[in-house]
C-alpha cells in the first residue's frame, strides 16, 4: 500500500486548517491555473501578431508610394487628399475584417481542429473542453466562446475584465468567455 504525501490528512481524517484542494473540472481534470491561461494567451497573441503583420506590410508596401506619387506630382497646396483618405479607410477596413477572420481561423477552426488546444495552450499544457462531461469542443462551443471574446475585447475595459474574471470565479475558474459555451480550460495529463 502507498504512503499518503506528508500532510495529506489520512483517511477518514478531516483536511489540516488551511488545506484547500486543488480546483477540478465536474469530470475530475484539474483546471488550468492563471498564469498558464495568461502565457498561453500572450504566445496566441503574438503568433496572432506576427501572421497579421504580414498583410499590414504589404499593404503599407502599396500605401506609402501612392501617397508619396499623390503628393509629389502636385503643385503645392493643391494635393488631392480624397483619394489617400479613401484609401486610408479602405485599408483599415482590410485590416479590422483581416484581423477578425484570422482569429476566428485561429481561435475557433483550429483550436476545434487541435482538440481544444491552440500553440499557446499546447505548450501551456492545457486545453479548451466542455464543462459538463469533459469531451472535447466542437465548433458551436468555440465559435460562442470567440463572439463572446471579440464582443468583450470591442468594450475595452470589459476585455480586461473577461480574463481576469477566473480569480474570482468559483469553482470553475471560468472567463467570461466561458460562460455561455459552457466550457472550461484544464491542464492536460503528461
């Protein structure tokens, strides 16, 4: 028969003052902690970065030498500013529509498509599953955990508020972003 870990109460025994154990998820996974859902955000956030950052170049690439053409043909004080404004608001426009479609891609087809994990979560150890059996999300879950995301990251300070949400939430450990999909985040066996 094993041994107990040192100040683990024996069985039968009431938990020491103090104890608490650690959070699980209804199907017995142990939740992902704060700072595992943080880093694995902030890789999500910079491979999201660095792949938006592609088109962004391009675009400038095209942008900047119309503007310079627009302006230095021109007599002074007589520049056309409506076509560079119109290009200016078309090309933010590309990007916004570019940037929701990439995380969608990312946050949704590919985390359903990985088992609830995306790169960040994957090298966190943890992933993305339903909260009432466990079993993996689909794409109806994921795809109400992303609106949830982008409509809190449209509000600004409710962004905030979404991912710190899981201090306080009890038992769960839940974002708000976890709430109507009914979802949770646990670290994955090794």
């Amino acid at each position: 028969m094993t041994q107990p870990p040192p100040g683990y109460p024996p069985q039968g025994y009431p938990p020491p003052a103090g104890y608490r154990p650690a959070p699980v998820a209804p199907n017995g996974a142990p939740l992902a902690d704060f700072g595992q859902r943080l880093l694995a955000y902030v890789i999500d956030t910079l491979i999201l970065s660095a792949v938006l950052l592609i088109p962004i170049i391009v675009i400038l690439a095209v942008f900047i030498p119309m503007i310079i053409h627009a302006t230095g043909n021109a007599p002074a004080g007589e520049v056309n500013v409506g076509p560079i404004i119109g290009a200016y608001l078309l090309t933010i426009f590309v990007l916004i529509v570019l940037s929701f479609a990439l995380r969608y891609l990312y946050l949704v087809v590919y985390l359903v498509g990985h088992g609830g994990q995306t790169i960040g979560k994957r090298a966190m150890k943890i992933r993305v599953v339903r909260l009432a059996d466990g079993g993996p999300v689909d794409a109806s879950l994921a795809t109400r955990r992303w609106l949830v995301e982008v409509g809190c990251g449209l509000i600004g300070v409710v962004a905030l508020l979404d991912g710190l949400w899981q201090l306080w939430d009890q038992p769960y450990r839940q974002c708000l972003h976890d709430k109507w999909p009914q979802t949770v985040v646990v670290k994955v066996p090794a």
